[in-house]
C-alpha cells in the first residue's frame, strides 16, 4: 500500500537537503521571528566576511610549512574602501610588486600559486593553505613543479594574469575568497587560467567553488582542481575548451601511485 506524504514532511525533507531559504512559514503578513533573526545574522556575517582583515602572515606561515617559498604583493587598490569601490584596482599589481616578482631569475615554472584576498579575507584565512596542503601530493604525483607562490592583498581574480604573466608560467592557479552569500559567508573559488596574459577574459579560466566546511570538502576540491591542472598543462588550455572530466573523488590515484 503506497504511503502518502504529507507536504508538510516534504518541505522538511527539503530543507534537510538545502542550506537555501526555502518554507519558511508565515506569520500574518511577515517571516516568522526565528526565520528573521537568522536572515539577519547571515547578512551580517556576510558584510563582516568582506571588510574582514587579511592575515597574510599567517598565510604566509603556512606556506612555509608547506615548504613552498612565498612572495608578498599588493593590488593597486591601498585600502578596503578603495578594494570595494574601484573593482578595476585590484586587478593590477602596484609598481613595487610588479618590480619584485620581474626581478625572479631563474627557470621559470610551469604552474604559478596564487592567494589572494578576494572578497571574503576569512575563506583565504581558513581553508586556503589546508587545501594546499591536500593538492600537493596530487602535484607530486603527476611531476608537476610548482615556482613561488603568491600571496596578493587587494586582490580580484584577474590579479592572478599579470602575476603569472611576469613569472613566465605556463599555468596560474588563484585561491580567492568568494564574494560570500547568506549560506556561506567563507567559501573559497579556485580559478585556473592556463597561459595568463593581462586582459584575460573569463572564459578562458576554470573555477572549482563552494570550497568550505558545508560545502565542497578539501580531498574532493584537490582531486578535481589536480586533475584540470595536468590537464590542462598537457592539452595547453584552460576555459570552456576544457571540461571536468575528473569524476569522482580520485584519492585512490594518491595511494596507488605511493605504494
């Protein structure tokens, strides 16, 4: 005998599947107190995320650990208020920074890191080095050698062309906090853009999103943005040309490969 369900029990069932807004009942004319406190509470952790400060010492600190040597630099945007307000700012390197990194010798590396800031500090400051620290091996794995990395301040994502640009590498890989949202307020995109130019168009990078606690988890995120990095060395493209074909999570890849 076929069980009815009521709506009622398929809106909770719902809600268990989403962080989203969804059912959230009526009181008179208004949202319910609850559903309202909590609206506003995200709103505000969301605008704290954008003005939050970056901690790119400690950034930096944990790249050490990695063992990765890094190199600081700096948007032209010199403050928040400029960051927020002249988009256009963060997407070039001021004078000194540009001069830093142009003044690297040697042979240049295929894939170039970079951190920036974006708009939410506090997703770069929580998960960017531990998402490192889950990639590497997957670099490791497939002889992918990686130059310098990066730690930008004032940062928007096409920074990451100018960086990789002077560099000379091949391949940037940029972690940024994404402009946060009512559900997740520290979610960090990953934007891969293979021969990065100054005046890069989107559609030419890859993106691997959503990277936070309820969200896309590290092994997961690592799997698929080591996968589009070899990839995309090896076909020498990055954008709508390349799709993600890396399935599932391929932690397996690691621990053949080590054994």
């Amino acid at each position: 005998m076929k069980t009815e369900v009521s709506p009622a029990t398929s809106l909770e069932r719902l809600r268990e599947l989403t962080p989203a807004r969804v059912a959230l009942g009526v009181t008179g004319v208004s949202l319910p107190t609850r559903a309202l406190l909590e609206f506003t509470l995200d709103h505000a952790r969301a605008r704290d995320a954008v003005h939050a400060v970056f901690d790119a010492e400690g950034v930096l600190r944990g790249l050490a650990d990695l063992g990765l040597e890094a190199i600081r630099v700096s948007s032209q945007a010199p403050t928040r208020k400029d960051y927020l307000a002249r988009p256009d700012l963060g997407r070039k390197l001021v004078a000194d920074s540009q001069a830093r990194l142009a003044d690297r010798d040697g042979v240049k590396s295929p894939l170039a890191i970079v951190i920036g800031d974006g708009l939410s500090p506090i997703a770069v400051n929580a998960h960017a080095v531990a998402l490192l620290r889950t990639l590497l091996p997957y670099l490791a794995a497939d002889g992918i050698d990686i130059g310098p990395a990066v730690v930008a301040t004032g940062a928007r994502v096409a920074l990451g062309d100018e960086i990789g640009d002077v560099l000379g590498a091949r391949m940037t890989v940029m972690l940024i906090g994404e402009r946060p949202g009512l559900s997740a307020a520290d979610s960090l995109g990953v934007y891969l853009t293979f021969a990065p130019a100054v005046g890069t168009t989107d559609e030419k990078r890859n993106c691997v999103s959503n990277i936070h606690g309820a969200g896309l988890n590290y092994e997961d995120a690592a799997a698929k943005i080591g996968w589009l990095i070899r990839e995309g060395l090896a076909r020498e493209l990055t954008g709508v040309g390349l799709k993600d074909e890396s399935g599932v999570r391929m932690g397996h890849v690691i621990a053949a490969n080590s054994s």
